[in-house]
C-alpha cells in the first residue's frame, strides 16, 4: 500500500512537471490527490520547489497548500529544510527575524529544522 501511494505521489508530480504550461485548471485537484498520496512530503516539497523556480507569481497560491502538506508529512524533516531556499530565497537568513514575524509556514519549517535555541 505504502509503495502505491509513493508511486502515485510520483505520477502525479511527473504530471504536473510534464504540463506545467497547461495544467494550472486542474492544480486545485492536483494538489488534493498530491496531498493524500504523498505519505512523506517528497512529492509536496519538490512540487512547491518546481512550481517556484518555473514562475514564483503564477503559482504563488498553490505553494502554501503544498508547503501546509509537506510540513505535515515530512516527519524526519529530510524535505522540507530544502524549503527555505527554494521558496524564501537564497538571503532568507538575512531575514529570518522578519520572515518568521510574517510567514507561518517559514516559522514552522524554521523552528523544525533548527534547534529550539537556534530557532528563536
């Protein structure tokens, strides 16, 4: 069961790679399937990193349910960490006081993957 749901989480990343240009109709219900499918937050943050890289303002309002997912998946923290950078920039340790003060998903993936002293 694990390895179909980890297969289909891939498929349904594979898809969205593959129709980036035409598939933004249906994201609403990508996202969905993507969200049950993805046990471990793999498929949620690389998704979230890929729509970013491709065009950041076109598909700004799909990456918090992306983001929202894979924080809730990924327990080991073993993705969501490439988050910071992919979504909030390559400088967001200059603006970590900020970005946590208007971010809730920065906060949460900040305060994960450093330790309590080092997150706030």
């Amino acid at each position: 069961m694990e390895n179909e749901k980890e297969q289909e989480g891939m498929s349904i990343y594979e898809y969205i790679v593959d129709n980036v240009d035409t598939c933004e109709p249906e994201m609403g219900e990508l996202i969905c399937k993507l969200r049950l499918a993805d046990t471990s937050g793999q498929f949620l943050a690389s998704t979230a990193r890929y729509l970013s890289a491709v065009d950041r303002e076109k598909f700004d309002k799909w990456l918090t349910p992306l983001i929202e997912g894979a924080i809730e998946r990924d327990r080991d923290r073993r993705y969501i960490g490439s988050l910071l950078e992919a979504i909030w920039g390559v400088d967001y340790k200059d603006h970590i006081d900020e970005l946590r003060q208007k971010d809730d998903n920065f906060r949460r993936i900040y305060k994960r993957i450093y330790t309590e002293g080092e997150a706030m």
